[in-house]
C-alpha cells in the first residue's frame, strides 16, 4: 500500500497545518463516517479520527492495487456537522 496525494489535498493540508503523519493515522486509525461507494474513478470515503488532540476529516479512495488516494483533509467545525462530528446539519 501506497499513499498518493492529490495536488488538491497537498495544498488545503498546508493551508490548514495538517501533516501527512496526521492524515495517515486517521486514515489507518480512525472511523469511517461516510462511504461514496459511486465516486469514479474510485471509491472514497470520509475518515474521522483524533490526532494530537485534533479531530480532523479525511476524504480517500482506494485504487484496485489497494494504493491509498488522499483528496483532501480539514478540521470540522460545528456550523457544518453535529457535536460528534459524524453527523452533517440540514
């Protein structure tokens, strides 16, 4: 398994302070939340998960070798998702 990160995903990570030490534990160690089974060309799912005391978002896919695909990555925030952070608003 490989990680591979989009240019997308390189710059919002910068932006927000978001290190790919960060996004691989969540990806390895959180909880998906979201799964978007129709994305093409790949399946991707959204990750929750709590590093260095920070909950942050994860949205990958997996490629048919198993390679990880990261697409982008952001700390939520309670205008958008509920208090356990799994669930959006309406």
């Amino acid at each position: 398994m490989e990680y591979i990160y989009r240019l997308h995903a390189i710059e919002r990570m910068f932006q927000r302070d978001i290190s790919e030490k960060q996004v691989e534990e969540v990806i390895e160690n959180g909880e998906v939340i979201e799964s978007y089974i129709d994305d093409k060309p790949y399946p991707s799912f959204l990750t929750l998960g709590n590093v260095d005391g920070i909950a942050l978002h994860v949205v990958y896919a997996k490629d048919e070798e198993d390679n990880v695909i990261v697409i982008t990555a952001y700390k939520p925030n309670l205008t958008k998702w509920q208090e356990d952070l799994k669930t959006r608003k309406v």
